[in-house]
C-alpha cells in the first residue's frame, strides 16, 4: 500500500495528503486485485490506524458493490474468508473497534450477504454465530450485521430497482423457511444473558427484534416468554424507552382485527397493573414520549381493528373493539395535555382518529360527548404558547411549536366536524371571558383567545367566507366576537403577538365589516397607527403592510369616507428611501410594495371622478419621478462601486413602486377610464433615460423591462411610440439573461398588438438575431455547465420568439429579412429541430416549420421555400426520431413525436 497516500486518510492531514488519499482510493476502486491487499491487511491486522482499516473496508464495500461478479470463485471464497477472520480476531482484541469501523464491516457483512445467501453462503447465519456465540463483542457485531442487513432488505428510504425489490422478497422468504426462528431464538438468548448486565447489547438487540418484526412470523415474538421479558425490560430505567420502540412495533404489525385487539388488550392489561397508566407519577419525560407513541400505535392499532369489523359485518366483535377504544381514552387525555410538547404531540394521531369514528356514529353517548369536550379544552390549553417563546429570534424550539400547533389545528378541525355547536360555544366562552378582562390577562392566553376565533373560520368552513349569513346562531356567535374584538381596545395589549393575531383575524373575518362598517374607522387607525403600520417591532410592521393591503381590497367598497385620510396618514410611508441620508424608514422596499398598491387600490376603486383620480394619482407618483431623476443623476457620477449599487436598488424599487400601483386597475376600471394614462406615460419617459445608462445595467434594465411588461397591459397602443427607442437601448452589450429576459417582452408586443407593430418587427428583427446569434457563437469552457445551460436557455427563447412571429400571423416579418436571412433562420431552425438534445426547443422547432409550411407551402410562398421544404423539412421529420438523444421514454420527446 501506498504509505505516503495512507497518510491523508488522517482528519488533521493537510488538503494535499487528503487530495493524494482521495485519489489512491479511485485507484484502488479501479484496480483488478488492490482490494486483496486490502482483504489481507484486515485478516492480518496489518495496520492499528482506525482510518486506514475503515479505508481497507471501503475498498471491500466498492468491490462486493459493482465488481463482485467480475470476481473468480477463489477470489469470493476469499472475501468471505476475510471478513470471518477479521469477525474472529474482534472476540480476541483486547480493545473493541471503534463504532464507525464496527458500523462500516457490518455494511459490507450485509452487502456480501444479500449477494451470496441465496446462492454460495445458505449458512450465513450459523456462520456468524458460530464465531460470536455469546461474547460481548461478537453479539454486538452480529446485531449491527442484522441491522444492516434490515436496512438493505426493507429500508424504505433506500430506493431499489425492480430486481433488487424481487431479490429481496426471495431472501426474506427464503429467511423464513429457514433461520429465522433460529435468529430469534438467539435474539431471545442474548436478551436473557445481558439483561442487567449489559445494556447496550440489550438495547441494540431490542432494537433488531422491533426492525424483523414487520416482516417475521409474529406468533416467534408475540408469545409469552418474550413478551414477559419485554415488559420485564419496561421496568428498568436504561431499557425501558428501547422496550417501548420494540412493544411498539409489535403493536404496529398488521395482523387479523381480531387477533390484534387481543393482542393489544392483554399488553395493556400488564401495562396497567404495572402501574404505567398512571402517568402523573413519571417524571422521566423521555421515556414518558415513547410510551406516548406506543399508546398511540395501540389506539391506532384498536382503530383499525374496528374499522375492518365495521366493513366485514362484524357488529358483535367491532362493539368490542370500540369499547377497548373508549377504556384507552381516559389516558389519551392525560397525555394529550401533558405539559411536555413531544409526549403531547404522539398522541395525536389516536386523538384524531378516535374523533373520525365519533364523526361516523350516529348517536353519541354522554360519555362520548364528554370526550370531545375534554379534548377540545386540552387542544385549547396546548395551543397556548409558554413563557420560554422567544418571538423576537425564533429558532428550533420555536419552529417545533409552530409545527405542533398546525397538529393540533388538525385536531380542532376534526373537532368541527364531530360538534361544530359545541367547539363554538367553547370557543366563545373562552374568549368572551378572556376579552372582557384582558387588561390583567398574560399575553399567551390572550392571543390563544384571538387564535380560536381565527381558527374557527377554516374548522368552521363556509363558501367565499360568508360567516355572517345563513345559520343565524352561528353568524350571530361570530358576530359578537368579532365585536368585542374590535371594540374591546385589545388591539392596544403590548405583545407582538397578541397585535399580529388581531390584525390576522380582521383580515380573515373582512366581511364583518359589510354587516358592521362602523367599526371600520377604528380598525383603520389600528392598521394606521403605532398598533400596526408604525408598531416598534419591524415583523409587525411588515406583517401589517401586507394585511393592510388585502383589508383595503376585501373592503374598496366601504373605503370611500376614508381615501383620501389614508392617504394622507401614509404619505410618509411611500417615501423613498435613499441610502445617503441615513434615514432608517420604518417598512422595507418589499413592505412599500404593499403600500403603493394599497394607495393605488384607494385611488382607482374610489367613487372619484376620473379628474380627481388622475389628480391623486399623479400626487402619488409624482414624488417618485422626481426622486428618480435626481438618483439617476447621481448614480452617472458615482465612482464607489458599493454607492452605484445602493443607487441603483434605490431606482430600482422606485420603478418597482409605479409598477405596483397599476395592479389597481381591471377590465372594468382600465388606466383611460380613470384618467390616469398621462401619468404612466410620464413615468416611462422618466424610466426610459434608466436604460442607456452604463452602470449598474442589469438591475435598472430589470426594473424597467418589468415596468414597460405592466405599460403593455395598462397603457395598451399607448405605449408604443416608446418601444423602437427602449428595445434599442436593451439590445446594447448585452449577455445571454438579457436577451433571455427581453425576448419575453417583444413576445408580449407581437402576441398582443400583432399587425400594428409589424413595422417595428421588421426594423428590428435582424438586430435582435445578430445580438442572439453573436451570444450563441461565444466560445465558453468545455466543463462550463452554467454558460451551458444560459444559451440552451436563450436558444429555447429565441425559438419561441419565432414561434410567436409565426403565430401571430406575421410571417412576413421573417419574409421580408431578404432571401439570405430568411434561409439562415430557416436553417436554424431545423438544427433546433434535429441537433439539439433538447426536447422543449425541439418541439417549439417543429411548430414552426408546421406553421411556415402551412403559411408558405402554397404558391405565394416566398422563392425556394418548396425546395426547401422537401431538401430539409421532410428529412428532419425522419432524422430527429433517429438521434440517440431522442429518448421516447421521456415525456417531453413524446410531445415532440406527436
């Protein structure tokens, strides 16, 4: 071996040694016999450095992996040979290996395993535990040897072809028939020899018997002498949580309901004289969530029991299984409401389950009732967020309680289906208690308070969120909630929480305001003032932008009084924000987005005449034109490549905030009704100088190419005279994104105005080519997969521009280039249609040629568009198909064939 390589292997080695070992492996892998070196180094114990024995290891792995088959029938024997030498020398060694070389030799154990047992090695088993019989050491491989070889029959995460899924399925067939009950016997034998002596062999081998159990005859392990040890084993601390997995996945075991019910019956029997039901006296929060889940998987487990007795007709044993179902409720609560998250949280799937079969019963019981109202008030109790919550840097903790809330979510939902009266006379209790007195009342039960009547609107659905019609007690119900939340002041408590939550619920409850639209004036100096738009805290700030904006659009209607005072009131919230000034404003750029839209929402819904509109308008735009030209000026003169940067953001936004506001506009209220087609096209003559500046080109191209898409659409032929000048300036050095980004615009353009810009196509048709053409033929790095993806990208786009030409009904724009140039795209686009190995652009490619020859074929077709027809189209109808790259498997070619 080579000394020097072997070096690298050492964590703290420097990247040259590491480099070196790295590449010594891909020799080895390569090599025909290194791997035997390798073999002989571990039966011989050569080295002591637990990195290189891992690395001799890996080279084994790599060979039993691919190369095994290449191998002749000495050279298996001698693998084997190998691996039962080194599983020898490990009972003698008077230091176990480490963890890592024991895990990696148990990989390759089980790699050689599932290639040999059904063919060479039928003892494979009686082998290993031959050799290990019962010594620590041995047991301990054996166990990770099983495990490993659990992973590679039944791992659902490791992804198989279909042979290996039919190769496995043979091995633990073959397992069955044969060493299976001698596996666990053995497994029985080690657990009753190291019990309480050894734990981590116990526990490991705990492990192996709940990973074989889904997949053995259940009657080896579910029997009385192993299940006595099991919960012998739930009585001793360091085993307990093992024993609980392994009882767990027993209980999980598909197997007949009746049998099941049993089953589960007679463990919970034992369970319960051993005083585990009796929850409150465990203060072991750990073991506290594993019993949890195997709570669960027996409730689950009864669950569907009862569900195939239902569906078979089995009325007499199905009543029994709902009544083991009721007698496990009583614990569900306990640990359904256990102040410990996680022990909470593996409860809930019998919890919900448990509810769906409430749902499906006719006639609950008083009991039952009882039931659901105690899983309400402990969903209720566990939404409440606790002290330790830190709202201003949510990290892991906080991103968990965040998920185990939307569980419990579920629960409420489920709840709304089993007793839709009940949770909202639950829920209105609550809150009306907490709001009366929420001056004195902790932040946590005052937004859980807000939280449940938020909830209410999804668990409670209706269609377009008509809450406050049809079932008048529940309208009626929502309705004085929604009353005493806006006019109860708590939208003042000094929690972020608390204050989010209100201004969520108002959002979601916006039709309440149709039936009450007094209280729309102080919802709005909510939004307004230091509540919302101008709180201390920035999450609330933004948060509140956003629901501001969809308050005001939910509501146009009833904003008329209002306009023009909010728009004043948030004057000072649309400025912006240049970055000399220092001035820190109060939203971010993505904040104002909102704003302007809102602002632009106000003007263009209003009952304004269109003068008073265009008036409004022009007043909110106006500052930003002006605060525009002057940051273009300044970014020309700029020499600090960091100050360009922060200018060109800053005109970047303020093109971004015009934009925003024309998503006012509609069909119905259209730029011309409302008067305001002047004051977009000032701002796009205002926008337009942005494009020939030579700094900072890719943003400030981005932001008015975004602004000219919008003109388009709001200004309609308006906008025209200002297209030639802007695609000149756009087609100026530029690289393959531009012209990716730019096609789409002149796309837009053709597909919208068609004949009335045909001109203006044909001017500048040539030009765009050129500047595609001279991006396509730049030389780039063979193994450059990101330039090679931008011109597959650009050359996608420059054939749906084509497309769009052609479909359009303008395919005199490519007629009238001159026959030269007409031939040159005409060719280019049959290499897209056979040359390229892309199927997205090869389908496009084949519409046009479609298209042309529909539009030319006949005999007003341009001069030798017949021949070309017959010399090129036919044949790449033929040669495409012939490509190796045209794969008929993949979905996209197919599209392309048709």
């Amino acid at each position: 071996m080579d000394e020097q390589a072997l070096l690298g292997l050492n964590p703290n080695a420097d990247s040259d040694f590491r480099q070196r070992a790295l590449a010594y492996f891909e020799q080895l892998k390569i090599s025909p016999d290194a791997w035997q070196v390798c073999a002989e180094a571990l039966a011989q114990r050569t080295y002591s450095d637990d990195h290189i024995k891992f690395f001799c290891f890996q080279v084994l792995e790599h060979q039993v992996k691919y190369k095994y088959s290449e191998l002749t029938t000495v050279q298996q024997q001698l693998i084997r040979e190998t691996l039962i030498s080194w599983l020898q020398a490990q009972m003698l060694n008077p230091q176990p290996e480490k963890t890592f070389i024991r895990n990696k030799a148990a990989q390759v154990f089980a790699l050689l395993f599932v290639t040999e047992y059904l063919t060479k090695w039928p003892k494979f088993f009686f082998d290993i535990l031959s050799v290990v019989d019962l010594n620590p050491r041995g047991v301990d491989l054996y166990l990770r040897i099983l495990m490993a070889i659990d992973s590679e029959l039944v791992d659902r995460d490791v992804v198989h072809t279909s042979e290996e899924a039919r190769r496995n399925t043979l091995i633990k067939d073959t397992m069955r028939e044969q060493c299976i009950p001698n596996l666990v016997e053995s497994w029985y034998q080690i657990l009753q020899n190291y019990q309480y002596t050894n734990s981590e062999v116990t526990c490991q081998c705990l492990e192996v018997v709940g990973a074989y159990v889904s997949w053995i005859d259940l009657s080896l392990i579910a029997n009385d002498r192993f299940i006595n040890m099991l919960l012998g084993h739930m009585s001793i601390e360091v085993l307990r949580e093992e024993a609980c997995d392994c009882l767990f996945e027993i209980v999980n075991k598909g197997m007949d309901p009746v049998d099941k019910m049993k089953l589960v019956e007679s463990l919970c029997r034992v369970l319960q004289s051993a005083g585990f039901f009796s929850i409150d006296q465990e203060e072991d929060v750990d073991f506290l969530a594993r019993f949890s889940k195997l709570v669960n998987g027996m409730g689950q487990s009864l669950i569907v029991s009862w569900t195939k007795l239902i569906k078979n007709g089995d009325i007499k044993n199905a009543q029994e299984a709902l009544q083991a179902i009721e007698t496990k409720v009583a614990l569900m609560l306990q640990l359904l409401v256990h102040e410990d998250d996680d022990i909470s949280s593996n409860i809930i799937g019998f919890c919900y389950d448990y509810l769906h079969i409430l749902k499906q019963l006719t006639v609950l019981s008083d009991q039952q009732k009882a039931n659901v109202e105690a899983i309400m008030l402990a969903v209720m109790k566990k939404l409440t967020y606790d002290e330790e919550y830190n709202f201003e840097n949510e990290g892991e903790d906080e991103a968990m309680f965040v998920e185990y809330r939307k569980q419990l979510k579920l629960l409420l939902d489920r709840l709304a289906q089993v007793s839709p009266e009940l949770l909202l006379a639950s829920v209105r209790r609550v809150f009306s208690s907490t709001l009366q007195n929420w001056q004195t009342t902790r932040f946590m039960e005052v937004e859980v308070a807000i939280r449940l009547l938020y909830m209410l609107a999804e668990a409670l659905p209706v269609s377009h969120g008509a809450h406050f019609s049809g079932d008048v007690s529940k309208a009626s119900a929502l309705q004085d909630m929604m009353r005493t939340l806006v006019t109860s002041g708590v939208s003042s408590y000094q929690h972020t929480s608390v204050t989010l939550e209100f201004f969520e619920t108002v959002v979601r409850y916006e039709k309440f305001f149709t039936v009450e639209p007094q209280h729309i004036p102080c919802v709005l100096m909510a939004f307004l003032d230091h509540r919302g738009l101008r709180h201390s805290s920035a999450k609330v700030r933004s948060r509140t932008a956003y629901l501001f904006s969809r308050f005001v659009k939910s509501l146009n209607k009833q904003m008329n009084p209002f306009i023009e005072d909010i728009l004043n009131r948030i004057q000072d919230l649309l400025e912006l924000s240049p970055p000399e000034n220092g001035y820190q404003s109060l939203l971010s750029s993505d904040d104002q987005l909102f704003i302007y839209e809102t602002a632009g929402v106000l003007i263009v819904n209003s009952e304004y005449p269109a003068e008073r509109k265009q008036a409004l308008m022009r007043n909110l735009l106006t500052p930003l034109m002006e605060k525009f030209k002057i940051l273009l000026e300044k970014l020309m003169l700029a020499q600090d490549e960091e100050r360009q940067a922060s200018l060109a953001d800053c005109l970047n936004h303020a093109v971004g905030f015009a934009s925003r506001t024309s998503k006012a506009f509609s069909n119905k209220q259209t730029v011309k009704q409302c008067g305001c087609s002047e004051v977009y096209l000032d701002c796009l003559q205002t926008f337009l100088p942005a494009l020939s500046c030579p700094l900072q080109k890719d943003i400030l191209r981005s932001g008015v190419r975004t602004f000219l898409h919008r003109m388009i659409i709001c200004l309609e032929e308006e906008v025209l005279p200002f297209i030639p000048s802007a695609s000149e300036h756009m087609l100026k050095d530029c690289e393959a994104k531009d012209l990716q980004e730019f096609i789409p615009l002149i796309n837009q353009i053709t597909a919208k105005f068609k004949i009335q810009v045909s001109p203006f196509l044909q001017q500048m048709f040539m030009p765009l080519l050129h500047a595609i053409f001279e991006v396509l033929l730049r030389p780039a790095e063979e193994n450059d997969q990101s330039a090679a993806l931008e011109k597959q990208m650009l050359r996608r786009s420059y054939f749906a521009f084509l497309q769009t030409v052609t479909g359009s009904g303008m395919s005199e724009v490519i007629a009238n280039q001159g026959a030269e140039n007409v031939e040159r795209v005409l060719v280019t686009v049959i290499q897209g249609a056979v040359e390229y190995p892309d199927p997205i652009a090869q389908k496009t490619c084949f519409i046009i040629l479609s298209k042309l020859v529909e539009l030319w074929g006949g005999k007003d077709g341009p001069v030798g568009f017949a021949d070309f027809v017959y010399k090129h189209i036919v044949p790449a109808c033929f040669l495409a198909p012939l490509k190796q790259t045209f794969d008929l498997a993949d979905a996209q070619t197919v599209l392309v064939d048709t």
